[in-house]
C-alpha cells in the first residue's frame, strides 16, 4: 500500500485532518495506495513555509537556482526507470509512454527552465538625451500550481520549474487521481538540496485542498491546467483577488487533411494524435477533416491502423492502448460514444469496453473508436471528449474545412497535412487554434508560446512567457 503524504518545509507530513482517501490502479480497478485529504490548514502551513523561504531563495544567484533545478533534472533521469513504472500503475498509461515521453519531459522541463533562469535578461529602453529606462521582473513571491492527471509529472513540473527558476516558492496540487510521481518529485527535492519549503505540494480533492490554494490571499498568482470549467470556476474565484491568471483548458483539436499531403505520414501521425495515452492528451486531434479525394483511402488505412494497435497490461511492453484514467472517466466517455450513436454517427471501429483476463480483468480499457457520417456542429464534435473517439468527416473546400475546424468554443492546437506551403501559412493564419503543426503533431520546443485561444485558455505557457508571468516587472525611468 504506497501511503501518499505532504511535502511541507523539506519534510513529509500527514494531513491535518488526518483522513485518506483511496488511490486506485486504473489497470486493475485496484485500491493500491492512500493519499492525504488535504484543506486549508495545510494549505496555510506550505504558505506559511513558502512564505519564510521565499527571501533566502530570491536573494540566491540566478545560477545557483539554475543548478539546484539542473540537478532535480538529473536525478529525474537517473530514476526513469523507477517514475515510469509508478506513472504507468498511477495513470494508466503505457509504460512505454511514460518511459519516452512523460519522465523525460518531465526532467525537461527542469533542465531548461534552470538554465533559462541565467538567460532571462531585463529590458531597457533608452531615449537619447532624455531617458533611461529599465525593467525589473522581481518574483512574485508565493504562486500556486494546479495540474490535472492526463500527464501527471509532465505537466506538474512545466509549471513548478519555471515558478522556481523565477525567484518564487511554491505550493502546488497535483491531480488527487494521479499523486503518485508528484510524491516521489518531494523526495528528489530533498536529494538535490532544495531549500526546506521552496517546493511545498499539497495533495488532496479539488474542492478543499485545490480551492484553498486558489482562496489564499498570499498567494500571488494560480497557474492552472485543467477542464474548462474548473477553469472558470477558478477565474471566478481568483479575479476579485487580483491575482495573475494562466489557465490551460481542453481541447477539441481539428485535424485537416489535405489531398495533396504525404498519406502514409499523414495517417501514422493521426493516428498517435487520435489514441496517444488513450486520447487523453488536451492536444490530440478528435476531428479529422479529410478533403474527400482522399477520404476513403485515407479511411481504410486509418482504420487498418486503428484496429491494430494493441490493448492491455500498461506494463507489458507491447500495449499500445492501457486503461482509461478512472471508471467515471471511463463511463463519461462511453457516454458520448452511446450519444454519438444517438446523434446518427456510423460506428466504423470500436465502441466497446474491452474486459482483459488477470491482473487486468477489472480495468477501464476501452476500444479506439472512430465515427463517420456526423455533422461538424453537433455535440459528438463540439464536445471535448477526451478519451479514445474521433470523428472522419470529408470535405469539399479549404474554406468548408477551416469554417468547421473553428466551429467550436476550443482552440488549444490544429494540425494541417499539407504539401502546399502557400496553404499550409494560409489555412494556419486562420485557424483559432493556439498551436498550429503543419505536417506533424507533438513537435515540441520548449521556448515557443504554449496554449490556446477561446475556451481552451488564458495567458501562455513555454520559455519566456512563462518566466514573464511568473514575474512583477516594474520600470524604473531615469532623466538624463
Ligand atoms: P480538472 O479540472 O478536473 O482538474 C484539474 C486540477 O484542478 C486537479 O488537480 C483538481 O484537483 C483541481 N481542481 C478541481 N477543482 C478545483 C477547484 N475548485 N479549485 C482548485 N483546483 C481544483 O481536470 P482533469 O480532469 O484533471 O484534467 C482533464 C482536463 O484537463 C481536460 O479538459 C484537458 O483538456 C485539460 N488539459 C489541458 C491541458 C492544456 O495544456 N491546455 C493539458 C492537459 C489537460
């Protein structure tokens, strides 16, 4: 049984209140661990720990900070092993996911966001005969961190890295469906020699421990990753309070699949972009425009491809396809396959629970599922759905398929197939998505703008915007 606890001032505490709740194996349906159900008292005790740290870490050398980031980046790594099998039994993911995608990013996003702290220069403006001006980013002092399951070290450590490597201290919650990883992070900090309460992760439901961080009046700003409701739920909260904002929301990204594209690329690609982790990625396409003279080869082989991946133990090394997050998740996706179906959508592959044998006999695996014959504005393709279920719907012209990959509330990332390059810049300039990839899907550089427009967000993630909203600039202006 893997007891979960606090991470408070360098040291792990059990909750104030004393009380656990399960932590399930989504591949076994398994209770495997406890974790802490935090509030605000122990919301206030990492405030409080944040607080006291936070002048001794400002005060330390951009590069002394660096190195203390650089080396938890090493330590991830020399673990990866370790953190990806206990990512894999936490989430559900393939091991292999977690092995090539999740740890890695994870000590990724540590190694640069250390380093970017010696880049991140301020600016100054200067006025001939008239004026100097400079600008300071001071940290902001204690932040707040949220993030949601899907990616549970990544996306926990895209946000604590950077809050860091800007001079704050931090109280952050991992997802109370995936704390796993997030814990062991608390035992890496201790190794590295992170200052007693620079990092401070508090573990617990939404509502109490999540709301208690986003309700606490020192802390400055709430960098969150999570559904569009929560979201707003926090932005409600948070706005009265002045405090800086960054939300990641969902997603309902649109694939658009021109004639002219490399076929057996373009359907590989979508497939990783349909049923990565399950589709459970804010940024995988789950509505694939095809332009229809390539539509129904483009369909054979996708489906070929679809009904071939392999669903199992997340630990054996050939699955392609392991278990849903959690059995309400599970039941809110198959909901939609069952009003897909209401909505007259044709069943092309999949729909099913699939029931394995042993270890895994009571998991949440679903089948990849693909509808056809759905109109682009009903629900099945406006709602985000996010699990293994994507639409094909074949289109006519360029403006046809760029009116219906903007038809949604979304607008976290598209891909374009494409090779046209006057197109692949036309049709990305007018697509309302954050994120555009022209050719591919999950490139990443770590220094480019992260996020999305409408209801998939607010403000922006990755390299120097990160770093700006973890900081206060100030100007000074000197006459001269
Ligand atoms: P969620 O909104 O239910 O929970 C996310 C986090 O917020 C969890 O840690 C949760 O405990 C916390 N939370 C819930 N209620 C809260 C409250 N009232 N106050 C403070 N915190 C609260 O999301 P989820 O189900 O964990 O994750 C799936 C969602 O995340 C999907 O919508 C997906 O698209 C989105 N997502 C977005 C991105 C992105 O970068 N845009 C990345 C990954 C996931």
């Amino acid at each position: 049984m893997l007891q979960i606890e606090n991470f408070i001032n360098g040291q792990f505490v059990p909750p104030a209140s004393g009380s656990y709740f399960d932590n399930i194996e989504p591949a076994t349906g398994q209770v495997y661990g406890r974790i802490p159900d935090s509030d605000a008292t122990d919301v206030q005790q990492a405030v409080a720990a944040a607080e006291a740290a936070f002048p001794a870490w400002r005060a330390l050398a951009a590069e002394k900070r660096g190195r203390l980031l650089v080396r938890i980046a090493e330590l991830l790594e020399r673990d990866l092993e370790r953190l990806a099998r206990i990512e894999s039994i936490d989430n559900g993911k393939p091991l292999a996911a977690a092995r090539t995608l999740d740890i890695p990013r994870a000590a990724s996003n540590f190694a640069f966001f250390g380093t970017a702290a010696q880049h991140f220069a301020s600016e100054s403006h200067f006025q001939e005969g008239l004026a100097l001006n400079y600008t300071v980013r001071h940290p902001l002092g204690v932040v707040g961190c949220i993030s949601p399951w899907n990616l549970p070290l990544y996306l926990f450590t895209w946000k604590i890295a950077p809050a860091l490597a800007a001079g704050n201290c931090v109280v952050a919650k991992p997802s109370e469906i995936t704390p796993a990883t997030a814990y062991y992070l608390g035992e890496l900090c201790q190794e590295a020699g992170l200052p007693p309460g620079v990092l401070n992760i508090v573990h617990g439901t939404g509502p109490r421990a999540g709301q208690a961080i986003v309700e606490h009046p020192a802390i400055k700003a709430i960098s969150f990753t999570g559904g569009t409701r929560t979201g707003e739920h926090i932005a409600r909260t948070a706005a009265p309070m002045f405090k800086k904002l960054s939300l990641e929301l969902g997603g309902k990204n649109p694939n658009l699949i021109f004639a002219d594209c490399d076929l057996a690329t373009a359907v590989r690609t979508s497939i990783q972009s349909s049923f990565s982790n399950q589709g459970q990625i804010c940024l995988c396409g789950s509505r694939i425009f095809v332009e229809r003279a390539i539509y129904e080869p483009f369909k054979a082989e996708f489906l070929a491809q679809t009904k071939a991946l392999t669903i199992g133990d997340p630990l054996e090394e050939s699955t392609r396809q392991g278990a849903l997050v959690s059995e309400a998740h599970l039941h809110k996706v198959l909901s939609y396959i069952e009003l897909a179906q209401t909505e007259g959508g044709t069943m092309l592959a999949g729909g099913h629970q699939v029931r394995l044998t042993g270890r895994c006999a009571d998991g949440y695996f679903l089948e990849p599922t693909v509808f056809e014959g759905l109109a682009p504005d009903c629900r099945t393709n406006r709602e985000e759905i996010f699990g293994p279920v994507v639409t094909l719907t074949p289109f006519d012209t360029e403006a046809e398929a760029i009116a219906w990959a903007n038809g949604t509330d979304y607008g976290l990332s598209a891909t374009v197939w494409t090779r046209d390059l006057d197109r692949a810049h036309r049709v990305a300039h007018q697509l309302h998505s954050g994120i555009v990839w022209v050719n591919t899907w999950l490139l990443r550089d770590l220094r480019t703008p992260f996020g999305g427009m409408k209801s998939s967000g607010v403000g922006r993630e990755g390299g120097l915007e990160a770093l700006r909203f973890f900081t206060e600039p100030q100007n000074v202006c000197i006459k001269l």
